[in-house]
C-alpha cells in the first residue's frame, strides 16, 4: 500500500501517521468497499490514483489510473488528465468511479464540474473525502488547523507535518451530498466522523 505521508516532511510523527493511515484505510476499504458490488474483471477508473491507489486494495480489478500529473511508476494503465475538465470517456464508461482522499484537493469553484464529470462516466462510485467536522486536519495532522482563517490556517501550516503549504478545504456532508447525491456515509472514529463516503453501486447511476 502507498505511504500516505511518503512526501510530507520525515519525522517520527509522520512515520507513525503513516502506519496508522495505512491500517485506517485498509479497515475503510474492508467495510466500505464491497457496498460497491464491484467483481473481478470489472473496469474501474481510481481518479487522483497517485502513485499505486486502488491497485494496491483491489488487484482483481481492471484499473485505468488518472491523475493531474504524470505518474510514470504507476504500476498499469495510466491517463494524465484533469477530472474537472471533460475526459476522453463515453458516459457510463466504467463500472465502477473510484476517488479516495482527493475532491478536498479540488477548488471549491472546480467541484460541481469534477462531480459532474465522475457521475457521467462511471455507473458506479465510491467517493471518500475527509470530514470537516473531525478535529484534526489530516494533511498538516494539525489539530483545528482546517477550521481556521485561511491567513491564519497558512501560518499554522508551517508547523504541521506536510510543510508546504496547500489550501485544503475539507467538506462538509451537506456538501457531498449536494455535490454527488446521496446518501452519504460516515466512517466514524471514536464516536466523530473522520470521513465522508458517498456510495452507489455499480449500475445504479445508469
């Protein structure tokens, strides 16, 4: 499985985030992708694959990878390409659109054309986004960080484990359900919602 932290700045609070992650997304796709009905040979696009995604959960599938940038280590076939723009597909294309961790990334402004653009191609999905309400930001594992101003949430940044600094927005579940219908779903850790899972099952968008 990818190291969900492999870039952010090595210390040993992002080692142990890393193990963590792994386990945390390992449980998460044990309990919540086989709601998918996805089955061998199925054809499935793992939007914002970076570079292993889906690959590494599900290796029985039939996984075209898409990511903004080139992933030359992508371990099958691979698509540079912008999910928020129109993509080379017919609709209904795939069986099954698989996006964890990624519209967060998106521009607020972006997301209804990326929603639009998962839910035309594919006849199934599986959206994962971290959730909002959940107390600590998962990218900077700094705590609040994500429900401060953004000048303030910038200074804070630096002291977080990732460095750089990068304008998250994690959602709301209103949001997620307004961009991908509903219902949406809530992997829950010690009683909170850490995600938001938006899941319908392969053939019930078509």
């Amino acid at each position: 499985m990818a190291d969900v932290y492999g870039t952010a700045r090595p210390s040993a609070l992002t080692r142990a985030a890393s193990t963590a992650a792994a386990r945390a997304r390992a449980r998460r796709h044990a309990e919540f992708f086989p709601r998918t009905g996805a089955e061998p040979g199925m054809l499935v696009l793992d939007v914002g694959c970076g570079e292993l995604g889906l690959r590494g959960l599900e290796p029985r599938l039939d996984v075209l990878g898409l990511d903004l940038v080139d992933r030359p280590e992508y371990p099958g076939p691979f698509l540079q390409a912008d999910a928020a723009e129109r993509l080379p597909f017919e609709d209904g294309a795939f069986d099954l659109v698989y996006s964890s961790s990624v519209v967060e990334h998106v521009p607020p402004a972006r997301r209804a054309a990326f929603a639009r653009e998962l839910l035309r191609v594919g006849r199934g999905l599986f959206l994962q986004t971290p959730a909002w309400s959940f107390p600590l930001e998962p990218h900077a594992l700094l705590p609040f960080a994500h429900w401060l101003p953004a000048g303030a949430r910038r200074r804070y940044w630096r002291l977080g484990a990732q460095g750089p600094w990068e304008d998250v927005h994690l959602l709301r579940r209103g949001e997620v359900e307004a961009l991908f219908g509903g219902p949406v779903l809530a992997e829950r850790v010690g009683g909170l919602a850490k995600s938001w899972l938006r899941i319908a099952p392969v053939g019930s968008l078509r």
